[in-house]
C-alpha cells in the first residue's frame, strides 16, 4: 500500500450549531430538547436539534410532525440564517488565523490545513495543541462548542472530529491510523449509503476491519472494479483528496415568471432591463465582466427558446448589452410569436463553457455524455442542502428528495417547485429514454425513468457532474 502522509488536515465541526446558537440567545432553554426547523402544520422539517433532543430520537432532516411524536415537549425555534452566518462568520475569521487553506462545508464545518502552521512539527502532540488552541479561540468569540478531528486525510479528519462529539478533540496519529478505521462500521466509510452497505453485511462484511481481512479481490467481486479498489483504499486511510476553496461564480444569471402571459413587446422590453439591469449590479459587486449573454424565454405553453450573442471584449455595462439584449428579443418574437410565460438572462459561449468547466464536467453537460457510476462527487452524498446546474447555478434538486437507487448515479424521486428542467426524447444507444436538461442554460443534466419511489414513482438519474452542492445553510 502507498504510505499514509504526515497529520496536517483538520476538520471542525460545531456542536448541534443552529440550536446551540438559539440556545445562546435563549439560556431558559438549555437542557429542554429544541430544535429548530418549520412548523409540523405544514411540511416543517428538522434543521437541527439539540443533545436533549436527540435523546428522543429526534435528529435533523426528520419531518417536524415526525419529531414531535418522539417528543411532544419538544421546542420548536423558527431558523434565523442571518443571526447563524453573522456566527459563522466569527469563526471563519478565526480559522482563517491558522491557515490560508480552508475549505468550508456549510455554515458550521469546515476542513483546515495545517501543514504550514509554525507551531506543526508533524508530531501528535503539536497538532493536538492547535487544535485546543483553535477550540479555545472559538468559544471566546462566540461562546459556542466545537469537535475537532486531526488526521493524515480529509477522510480520518472526518471520522475523528465525530469521534467524542460533543465538545472533544481527536487526534489520529499516522501509525495509529489502521487502530482508529478497523473498529468503525463500514457504513461510516465516504461513498456508502445505505444501499451499499446492506450489500456489505450480506457479504459477510461489518466494519472496516472485516473489509481489509477479506482482501481487495473479494471486495471488488461484491461491488465491482472501480467502487471496490475505491473503497479498499479508504479502508486503509488512503485519500487522495485535497482541500479546495469555494468554486468561483460561474455565471451570474435573473430571470422572472410573469403572473399572466405577456404579448406586449414594450412591457417585455421593460422586464428585459430589469433584469439586465440586476444582472449587470452583480457583475459590477463581484468585480466580473462576460462576454456572452443568453436569452431565455418561455412561450405558452411551456415550450423555451433560447439564443446568445457575444462580444468581442468582456463587459459588465447595462448600455452595451441592452442593445443587443433588444435584437435576441426581437428576433424571438419573430421566431416564436405568442404571448410569453417567462424570460431570462444567463451568458456563456462554447469557449467559456470548456474554460469554466472541468474537461469532465464540460463533456456531460455540453456535450451530454455519461459519467461512470460511482465515481461521482454526488453519488452518495448524504449532507442536507440543494442541488444547483453546475453551469448557471440554477436550483435543481434538493436533498429532501434524494434517495439511494443503488445505480451510481444521484437519484432524485422530483425536482424542486419551479426547477427549469426540461425533457426531451433521447433514442440514442438504441434505446428510447427521457434526457433531462436545464432549460436556463441547456445543460445536460440526465435522464428521468419510471421506476422510481412513491410519491411521484419517478427516477432522476443525475450525473453529479452536473450539479453543484450547497449545504442547507448556505442556501
């Protein structure tokens, strides 16, 4: 096996964070079981539950009617994403104090790299001095706990910050790596829901020293070539990823449904510099410019048009596109005459479209070709939070709705409300199938088939290529 690297990555994990927070601001509250989350009259689901909640089984993602069940003295707090990002902003700043290599998760986690930090001799005990220092220095700025996990990989990081939640520090020394995976059960491991893991215990398979003592060639029989070596490396420790910043903004992109259908081209014209208008205000904040623009309107009955112009030199000014905005809308009405639904702008040519995008990512939604299976970013992704296009950034798909198909692929049983997903017929590989796409920037996302859950009984198989992840909070 390849040698594990030296300890450098930490990650940190706030203590039931939404509620600590309220309970904070609320100290009448500690010790009663809170959560926070919408009400159980409508569709209110958990977004996060205190310790004396959970001791009811009540955890997040779980249906508000559904928790108050388990317990009917249960406080119900109403979310306030503002107050939680002003406090995840306190801590950001303090771990940007340790390291210039952070890679947030949600509002409440984050990994951090610590290779270059002075005080990191590579030995445990330095490490495990950065990390009380890094949980001191949260708590004096927000008087909020927090779990630390130190380790060689993203992936030891991970498992140990959970390791004596809450309020703990763990520290996995590199020789002491195998000692801390081999008891865990392999349902722990990044990569198994589970689907995956039931197909693991009916192998034979526990925890993850039951993996390795089986070899590497009984664990590809079970879960086939690519999954299998994938997961026979984890078992070991072995994780090749590295931390990443925040994905630059992509494209920057408004549009609006009309509350009735609209045939005027004046009031178009009109709705057009709004948005145009809003688009140009951001591309100005965010110090952007584009060279494209995309026009996308939506006729009665929902069949959408799409056209782009692009410049020869990038520009952020509402005065040089709007001309321009004006001729798309012009020839489209021409084009495509009847009364109009909704209208939009996103930008991009083919040649920002393969500079932006991954050779991977550029070839699935441009080009609408297939990842492999399993081997997504987003396959088994269990975190709460939305699914946007990776090209526009458009909401797609939300984690409520996801399930695991057992396919490789991420699997969504409906889109959000008002998701821009348009279908086609797709006869290719002599087969007749629904393509699904983004219908604000025709990005290929994947396919929908009828074999999926109640209620809908639909499958959309998604390639994770094609989808960006937001954590719940951040949306």
């Amino acid at each position: 096996m390849t040698p594990l690297p030296p300890l450098r990555y930490a990650h940190v994990d706030m203590d039931a964070f939404f509620a600590s927070v309220e309970l904070r601001e609320r100290p009448e509250l500690i010790g009663r079981p809170v959560v926070v989350g919408g009400r159980p009259e409508g569709r209110g689901v958990v977004a996060a539950a205190s310790y004396a909640a959970r001791e009811f089984g009540v955890r997040s993602a779980m249906p508000m009617r559904q928790a108050v069940k388990r317990c009917p003295q249960l406080v119900i707090l109403p979310t306030r994403i503002a107050l939680y990002r002003e406090v995840s902003a306190k801590i950001r700043a303090v771990f940007d104090r340790y390291s210039p290599r952070v890679q947030p998760l949600s509002l409440d986690e984050a990994y951090l790299d610590l290779a270059d930090h002075p005080d990191n001799d590579g030995r445990s005990h330095s490490l495990l001095a950065l990390a009380q220092a890094i949980q001191r220095d949260i708590f004096n700025a927000t008087r909020l706990t927090c779990s630390i996990g130190v380790g060689n990989s993203l992936l030891v990081a991970k498992l140990a910050s959970d390791y004596k939640k809450p309020n703990g520090i763990t520290v996995v020394a590199p020789a002491q790596t195998q000692r801390f995976l081999d008891p865990l059960d392999v349902g722990r491991l990044w990569g198994v829901g589970p689907r995956t893991r039931e197909r693991l215990v009916a192998a034979g398979y526990s925890n993850v020293a039951s993996v390795r003592e089986g070899g590497e060639r009984r664990l590809i029989d079970c879960l086939g070539e690519r999954f299998g070596q994938h997961l026979w490396q984890r078992t070991h420790g072995i994780d090749p990823r590295e931390i990443r910043g925040p994905r630059p903004a992509k494209s920057v992109s408004r549009e609006t449904t009309f509350g009735a259908d609209v045939d005027d081209t004046n009031e178009l014209r009109q709705a057009l510099d709004r948005l145009l208008s809003s688009v140009c205000e951001r591309l100005q904040k965010k110090g952007l410019s584009g060279k494209t623009i995309t026009l996308k309107l939506r006729r009665v009955p929902f069949d959408t048009h799409t056209l782009s112009r692009s410049f020869s030199r990038p520009s952020n000014r509402f005065t040089e596109w709007q001309g321009v905005a004006y001729q798309m809308l012009d020839a489209s009405r021409r084009r495509h005459p009847g009364a109009i639904r909704l209208i939009g702008t996103v930008n991009r040519s083919d040649a920002e479209w393969r500079e932006m995008l991954s050779d991977e990512q550029y070839r699935v939604t441009r080009h609408e070709a297939t990842e492999r299976a399993f081997t997504g970013e987003h396959w088994d992704r269990k975190d709460e939070g939305e699914y946007r296009c990776i090209c526009c950034g458009a909401p797609l798909f939300d984690s409520a709705h996801k399930y695991d198909s057992g396919s490789g692929w991420p699997s969504f049983w409906q889109p959000n409300d008002n998701a821009p997903i348009g279908e086609r017929e797709d006869r290719r590989l002599f087969m007749r199938r629904t393509e699904v796409h983004c219908e604000r920037c025709q990005a290929h996302l994947g396919h929908v088939f009828p074999d999926g859950p109640k209620p809908t009984g639909l499958r959309y198989c998604i390639n994770s290529a094609s989808l960006d992840f937001v954590p719940r909070e951040d949306t």
